[in-house]
C-alpha cells in the first residue's frame, strides 16, 4: 500500500501460523509485518522500498549454541526464513558480520545456520551477525538487513583456581578457639548467572584438627586453642575449592596454605644450674670478662631478652654483669684488680629477667631466675709493687755529687716476698745526672746539676725481683731542682742607641732592660749604673727607673759625627740575689744625622770628598778590566779550538791517531805506554825502583840471572801466574817510590803462551813474519789504511 506507514511488531507464532523453523534448543520470535508499513521521515530510503503494501515476514531470533562441542560433524544452531521464499530457489540466504564464514555458515538455498569450529565461552561469551535475504538472478534485497546475536551456551569446563597462592600466613601461638588465620580465594571462569557452573565452596583435605576453613567465604581459623609453638613452629593446610556447590561432579582446585605460629612470651627464662664457679688469675687487666653465664629462653626474638644483675654477695663491687644482646649472656667484668694474697675467692647471686612480659600469660610465670656464682681467683708471680707510685723531690742546683735526694720503696706483693733491687731506666735519664742504690733505693746526684738547662727530672725506676729478674715493675720519681743565684742579669736584648747630632741636654736617647736565667722567689729585682771608668764622663748619664729599667741620657748636645761616630758606654747591672752577681754590657750609641723629627738620615762617619778619583785614573781602571776580560774570552777560544779531530787526513802517521786515557791504555795498537817486547818476553823484569801505577818516561829494565829467578817458560801455567803475582809484589812492596796508601798494580800479563802462537798482530814488531798482506790492496779504498800499514812496500817505513 502507498503513502502508510511500516510497523514492525515483535509477536510469539503458535506452531500452526508458523513462519519459521527453529531447531529444538532454541527460543524464537516472530517479527510480522501486519499493518502498513509507515517509514520514519528521517529514515534513509532504501532500495527495496516500494510504495505499496504487500504482506512479508522476516524470522528473527537469538540463538544459542553449547560451547565445547566436541561432535565430528558441524553443529546445527537454527534456521532464518523469509515469507518472500516460496521455496522456487529465486531467494538466497546471506550471513556476515563476526565470525562469518569462519566460524558460522548459512546455506543459501535453506538458511540453515551451522558452527563449524569447536566454541568456548570464556574466550568470546557471543557472536554479532547480520542476515540478509536477497534475489538470486539481481543480488537486490527482498528483506532488509537485520542483525542477530549468537550466544555461545556455558557448561563447567573450568575448575576453580587460586589464583594468590599458595599463601603465607601467621597466627600468634596460645591463640583461642576460631582466631582468623587467613582468607583464601577461588575463581572460576564459568559463566556465574547460568547454572551453579562457577559456584564454590572450600573445604580443608589436609590440616585438621589444627585449622578449619569457612565453606563459602574461605576464611581459615584455628581450630584447637593454645597451639604452642615450641612443640610446633609451622603447619601446611590443603585447602579445596570445588565449583557446582560441592555436588558430585564438580571440578575442583586446590592450594596450599603454610601458617607459621609466632611467638610470645610464655617461657620464663630458667638457669640450667642453681650453682657455678670459675676460676680467674689475679694478674686479670680491669675491665675484662670474668665468666658468661646464660639462662635458658625457649621463646625467640624480642620475647627471650633478658637483663641480668647482682643481687647479693661479697663481689658487688669487684664485678659487674651486662647483658650480650646477641647471645642474650650474661657478661661478668671485672671491675677492679685482683689480690690472691687479699682474697682469694668471691661469691655472687645472679638474677636473670626477661625485659618484656605479656601481662597475658603472667601466670605462667614468675618470668625471673636466679643462680650462684663462685669466682675463684689464683695466685700468680707478680711483679714488686712501689709504696708510692709518684715519688716527688727536690734537690738543690748546687747539690754536689753524691748528694742524696731521696728514697723509693716497693715489696714483693707475693707470698715469696723476692729481695728487690734498683735501678734507673737510664732512657729517661740519658746524661746519668742521678744513680740510686741497688739495694736500699737511696736516689743520688751523680753529676753536677744546671736548674737553667733542666728544671724537672722525670725517672722511671726499676724494681726487680733477684730470685725472677723478669718481674719488674715500675715507679716514677719526679725530680725538681731548686735555683740559685748563679746568673748574672744581662741587656735583655742587643740595643741598637741612636743620637741624633740636633739632641739637647737631657734628653732620653735609650730605654734599657735586663733578663736573668735565675728564678728567684720573690722575683728579680735589677740596679743599674755606669761603670765606674766611665761613670764621671761629660757625656752621658744613667737614671735607674726602680722598675727593672734604666733610662740613658744625654749630659750635652752638640754631638758630631766627624768628630766621634760612634760611644761605648759599659752599663753596669746587679740583680737582688744573694750573693748578689753583676755584669757589665757595652751600650753603642752611633750618632747620626736626624731631621727635625728625630728620625736618622745618616749614621758613622763623614766620608770626605777630597780623596775622590780623578777622571783619568777611573778611565785607566776601566780599560785595564776591558783589558783582563778580552784576554779571558781569547784563552776560553784556544781552548776550545785545541780539540784535534780523531781522524787524521791519510798521509799522517796513523799512531797520532791514538787517543790517551788515564784510566786504561790504548789497545794493541799503544806501543808507548807499555813495551810490547817486555810482555812477550817474561824474563825481562822492570826495575823494582820504578813506579808501577804511572806510564814511566824513560822505561829502563835489566835482567835476573838464571841462578837468581827461574824462566818462567820452564813453570806450569799455575805457577807462572802465581809467581809472576807474588814478584810483582815484592817490588811493590820494597818500591820507595809508591805511595803510602793502597793503589791498584796493573800488570799486563797473559801467561806463557799456548801451541798455538800468539795471534796478534803486535808481534810483527819484533819477528819476521812471512805472512803476506799484500791481498788487502784488493780489497778497496776501505782497507787502503791496514795495506799501508802491513804491506810488504811500506810496512818498514812506518814502523821506523
């Protein structure tokens, strides 16, 4: 029909108006178009509106599918049907949307809806389809698009899981009846509104009677009251969720659950013994450990501390205890030193309490215990012991040697009772001012002492014992010695006295002051005056200040450098000791030329200018010194220039080319410093007069007769060595030339010669020698030199 509207409505069809088939696990609806059709104005206009009225039906449905399908054939989810399908094949079925094609098909022909994969509802819950009908020659849609849900249907595939555990848990020991220990917690990842798929209950397999768990919140209790920990620390409880309210059938998980009992304090601390004893030497240091003693905890933690003390006995103040916060000991210290021979043992009561207690479980206690403690103390060889430790003395500076000072005593604190014997550590007294007396120890001057160089005398002193010398001990004495009078007083310093030329009659030109090395005990007290020579002069005059200073002053003015530079005036000072000592020190006073506000320009005297140097005689002055350095710079050119290169043009003779050392000769080609004939000759000695450690002028030699000395090439090589040394040092020794000190003989001695001959070159000095070099001419320019020198044209001309 034309021009009215289109109103679908959602109506249930009884089986004998059906429009649709649905397969037997699924609801349906039917969606009739039953009046006209009456289109929204704000509706797109689609291509298969027509203008007219026509009765048409579309099925529409949701469907549902059961997941997990494990059939071999595609599981059939329901059919889609339109009225336009007369069933003459015109009409075709069309599905798309999530899943189409891959998960759902539609048979075109039918509309018949298959899943063809196995589905699970936890990963997707539903599918979003749409279906469509349309002409099969043209493709153009008899029915409009509509959309449709496939629901995939839960079973109980999944079992609960735990997904926090296994879990930790603790609970205080001694805890009542039902004390929450730990809330456990299941999942399940069925579906929770169909069925009982993914409802849980706990129970408890393994645990009991200890714990007990809440069936639907999971919550663990404590099922036994006062659990103690020191029978059993720990318990490991099973715990089961099972889905489907526990029925039979369900799938079930399971969890472990680990409780630990904690401590509290309800063990009192007990000593293992009522009684103790320990053994200790007297020569223990203060302040160390005398015994440890501990009381038994079985709780841990902070509930086993403890705090330990005295209560009674006769070592309250010989001994202290503390406690070792990491062994929870009890720590006894000694506290002041032992004495065997004093007493010889102490006996304590020890009280150990724990430091925190539960008010809960006071009646377990009393949360205290007690022991006795004997401390046994054994004799041992102690070293003497001083009377006084300190020993303070005073002896005089005057003290003559011998003078006794004092006395030091000590004992054997032993049993024995040792003689002792005295002695000073000379460390502490390096210039042996004092000695004391072995036996009575009588401290005496033994030389003669000095207050200004060393006031105090510190000395440690010795005390051994004679029969263990290893027992020592040690005492100090304090030695002060007292002054005298034996310094006199000088300037306290070295004055520098100006007087300037313009001073008048009167005026103070110096200040002075005196020092002494004395200390006497009511203080220095200084008088000062002119030396008598000079205490009657014209030009100064000395006031005494009465304050350990003196003024000096002048008598006159008029005062001139040319005629008097400098005054010496002797200044004499007595100090207040008895007997009282003196000294004279000179004051210089240098007149100098002031200005107007005293301060010196100039002091000493006047040079004159009359005896100044003419300007000729400077001039010559200076030209004799230009004179002197040209001379000075010319010897330093010579010398440098004088260096002669070490290789020679060739014509010269090749022996200049040798260069001298004085510390070793020239090598095999030196014939000056030593005869080369003498060394192949060892029969010839040198003459013993002649220095050996010197290269002689003119060497001179004679010869032993055979009666005298032996040829040494009749020896064996041993001995010839031997005998050549030993004559060498006979000349040396008889030689009145050589020097008083030890010098080094050189000798150049080779032996007495081999089978084979020599093998130097040196020896065609003096033999003839057919061997010919005339090759070397061969050889090049190189070896120009040795042709020279050992061919047969000029071998004799540059030896000759």
């Amino acid at each position: 029909m034309s021009g009215e509207a289109a109103e679908w409505r959602l109506i249930v069809i009884p089986h004998n108006h059906c429009c649709f088939i649905i397969s037997a696990i699924s609801l349906f609806m039917c969606i009739e178009n039953s009046g006209d059709l009456e289109r929204s104005p704000h509706s797109d206009p689609d291509p298969w509106e027509v203008q007219h009225r026509h009765k048409r039906s579309w099925v529409w449905n949701q469907f549902f599918v059961l997941e997990e399908y494990t059939g071999n054939e595609p599981l059939y989810v329901g059919k889609l049907h339109s009225d336009v399908d007369k069933g003459d094949g015109k009409v075709k079925y069309v599905l798309s949307g999530e899943g189409a094609t891959s998960i759902f098909t539609i048979d075109e022909n039918t509309g018949d809806i298959h899943a063809t994969k196995r589905l699970d509802r936890e990963a997707q819950a539903y599918y979003t389809l749409q279906a469509q009908a349309v002409d099969r020659l043209t493709n153009l849609p008899v029915e409009p698009k509509s959309e449709f849900v496939v629901k995939v249907q839960d079973i109980n595939d999944n079992e609960p899981k735990f997904l926090d555990g296994p879990y930790l848990a603790g609970v205080p020991e001694m805890s009542p009846l039902g004390t929450m220990v730990v809330q456990v917690a299941a999942t399940d990842a069925d579906d929770p509104t169909y069925g009982n798929s993914a409802r849980v209950v706990y129970s408890i397999i393994h645990g009991q009677p200890y714990f007990s768990v809440e069936p639907k919140t999971g919550v663990i209790r404590t099922a036994l009251p006062n659990m103690d920990r020191e029978t059993r620390d720990q318990y490991v409880l099973v715990i089961q969720a099972k889905d489907m309210v526990g029925q039979m059938g369900g799938l079930s998980g399971t969890t472990s659950v680990t409780v630990t009992l904690t401590d509290v304090n309800d063990n009192p601390p007990r000593f293992t013994h009522k009684s103790c004893q320990y053994t200790v030497l007297e020569s223990l240091p203060v302040q160390s450990v005398v015994a440890r003693i501990k009381a038994a905890d079985a709780d841990i933690g902070s509930n086993a501390e403890m705090d330990y003390r005295i209560m009674d006995g006769d070592g309250l103040g010989m001994f202290n205890i503390t406690t070792d916060e990491d062994t929870q000991e009890g720590v006894i210290i000694l506290l002041k030193p032992l004495d065997f021979e004093t007493k010889s043992s102490f006996s304590l009561r020890v009280e150990a309490t724990n430091r925190n207690i539960d008010s809960n479980f006071l009646s377990l206690g009393p949360f205290s215990d007690t022991t006795s403690v004997k401390v046994t103390v054994e004799d041992v060889n102690e070293p003497p012991i001083f009377s006084a430790p300190l020993s303070k003395m005073v002896v005089s500076e005057d003290a003559k040697v011998g003078t006794s000072i004092g006395k030091v005593s000590a004992h054997d604190p032993d049993t024995s009772s040792s003689a002792i014997r005295y002695s000073i550590d000379r460390n502490t007294d390096l210039e042996r001012y004092f000695n004391v007396d072995a036996l009575s120890g009588v401290i005496s001057t033994a030389k003669p002492l000095d207050r200004e160089a060393n006031s105090v005398h510190n000395l440690t002193i010795f005390a051994i014992e004679s029969q263990d010398p290893l027992q020592t001990g040690k005492g100090i004495a304090l030695i002060t010695v007292l002054d005298i009078n034996d310094n006199a007083p000088v300037f306290a310093i070295d004055y520098e006295t100006i007087l300037c030329e313009n001073a008048m009659p009167g005026q103070v030109i110096q200040t002075i002051s005196a020092v002494d090395k004395d200390e006497p005990l009511s203080g220095h007290r200084f008088y000062f005056a002119l030396a008598a020579p000079v205490a009657g002069n014209l030009n100064f005059t000395l006031r005494d200040n009465k304050d350990n200073t003196a003024s000096i002053l002048t008598k006159r003015g008029g005062f001139r450098r040319q005629e008097q530079p400098v005054y010496r005036l002797p200044v004499l000072i007595v100090d207040s000791g008895s007997p009282a000592l003196s000294s004279t020190n000179t004051l210089s006073v240098r007149v100098c030329d002031c200005n107007a506000d005293g301060v010196a320009l100039s002091c000493g005297a006047v040079a004159y200018t009359a005896t100044g140097l003419s300007t000729g005689a400077l001039l010559a002055i200076l030209g004799c010194i230009i004179t002197l350095l040209v001379m000075v710079l010319l010897i330093v050119t010579m010398r440098r220039r004088r260096k002669e290169p070490l290789i020679l043009e060739e014509e010269r003779d090749i022996r200049e080319n040798i260069v001298r050392y004085d510390d070793e000769g020239g090598g095999e080609e030196d014939t000056e410093a030593f005869d080369m004939v003498t060394l192949r000759n060892l029969n010839v000695i040198r003459d013993p007069n002649v220095r050996r450690d010197v290269t002689p002028d003119t060497p001179t030699f004679f010869h032993y007769t055979s009666a005298t000395r032996p040829s040494y090439k009749s020896l064996p090589d041993n001995v010839v060595f031997r005998e050549f040394i030993w004559e060498r040092l006979k000349d040396a020794d008889v030689d009145p030339s050589a020097p008083p000190y030890d010098s080094l003989q050189t000798y150049a001695f080779e032996g007495s010669g081999s089978v084979a001959e020599s093998l130097s070159s040196l020896e065609s000095l003096s033999t003839d020698s057919d061997q010919n070099y005339d090759y070397l001419t061969n050889w090049g320019p190189r070896f120009k030199k040795l042709a020279d020198l050992y061919g047969n044209s000029d071998g004799t001309s540059v030896f000759s």
